[in-house]
C-alpha cells in the first residue's frame, strides 16, 4: 500500500515562514494605507467649521421692538440688503471686546447694501442702553420679548452672529467673538454671490454667571 504524502506545512520551512510574515505585512499595510487616506482627506479642512441648519433657511418673520426709541424693526422686509444680525448682552464679555469691530465693519459697508442689527439677549433693557452709552452706538438694536428671536435662530448664548443674504436666505453665522477680518471676510463673500456657511471662533455665554 502506497503512504500518502504529508501535506500538512512543515513548521521549521523557511520560505512557507517568509510567505506568512508578507501575508501579514501586506494586510497590516493595506490597513495603514487605507487609515492615512481618512486622514489626509481631513488634514488641511478647519475643525471649527460647523454647520447650522439654519443655513439656507429663509430669516425668520419677527418684527421686534427698538431698544432705544419708537418703532420695530421687521426682519422679512430688509429683503434687497444683506443684514448681519448680532446677538449680544451688557454682561457679555466677549461681546464687549467685539462691539467696536462690529461697528467700525458697519461704517465701512453702510454704503455697500448691509445693515448691522442687534438682537440683546436676555438682558434688562436699561443695562444694554448703559453698554451703548461706554461704548458707543453705530447701528440700531432691538429687544426680544418672550426670547422669541433667540428661539428662532437657535440661540442659546452670546454672542453669535447671522448674515442674511439679500434674498432674505440666513447664508452665514459666527458662533463666538467676530472681529474685523472674520466680518469683512465674510460680507465680502456674500457680496460676490458666495454663501460663507457656519463658523465657530470662541464659546459663548448662555447667562451673567457662565
């Protein structure tokens, strides 16, 4: 009787070791490669780019009250203007160092087709007065009774910023302290035709003690 050849792979065969530890190398490798494309597809992209629902949404219809003053301001009918819509509060520190930036950037493009609007939030009327009176007016600013505005527009701290399109479409927001340059930028898109999305450039403050 013929014996059957042995196939099972003899543990001390140098070059059968040799195939297994490319096998493993090429697998390993494979995985690397494939873990380095996710990665290179991420690394360059800003992680504090964030997007908001809001964004290509029509503004919401809110006529609100002036802060100082007789009078509304009615959202829906600044259609054929690209508005830029602060939310801000007296006992908001973030939003004190911003305010001069935000109004030297509406003095700059008041002749351009933008209005700045600011929404106070959460704050007594007479302490939003006394933070215009230090530091200065250069835009109007309405109250939001029953926090209606700050409902709408999803805000849950100050300062955030919107930028409404001139066909009355919210094309941008800045979550966090704007300055000049975030601002400019910003408009400068919009008034090219560009919709500039959402960013996050600091936190925000959802009371006085936060």
């Amino acid at each position: 009787m013929t014996t059957p050849p042995d196939l099972t792979p003899e543990l001390g065969d140098p070059t059968r070791q040799s195939r297994r530890i490319w096998a493993v190398v090429s697998v390993v490798g494979v995985l690397v490669l494939a873990f380095l494309v996710v990665l290179g597809s991420r690394f360059g992209s800003d992680p504090s780019l964030v997007k908001s629902p809001l964004i290509g949404q029509p503004v919401p219809d809110l006529t609100l009250p002036l802060l100082e003053g007789e009078g509304a301001i009615s959202l829906r009918e600044k259609r054929g203007t690209i508005l830029v819509i602060n939310f801000w509060a007296s006992w908001c520190t973030a939003c004190r160092e911003e305010h001069p930036d935000l109004m030297a950037t509406a003095a700059a493009y008041a002749d351009r087709g933008v209005e700045f609007i600011g929404i106070v939030y959460q704050d007594d009327p007479k302490a939003a007065i006394a933070f215009l009176d230090e530091l200065g007016r250069g835009y109007p600013s309405v109250l939001d009774p029953d926090a209606r505005a700050a409902i709408e527009f999803g805000v849950f701290g100050v300062p955030e910023t919107f930028f409404v399109d001139a066909d009355g479409t919210i094309a941008g927001k800045i979550t966090g302290q704007s300055n000049a340059f975030i601002l400019a930028s910003t408009i400068d898109t919009m008034l090219a035709g560009g919709r500039p999305g959402s960013q996050t450039v600091g936190t925000v403050q959802s009371s006085p003690d936060s």
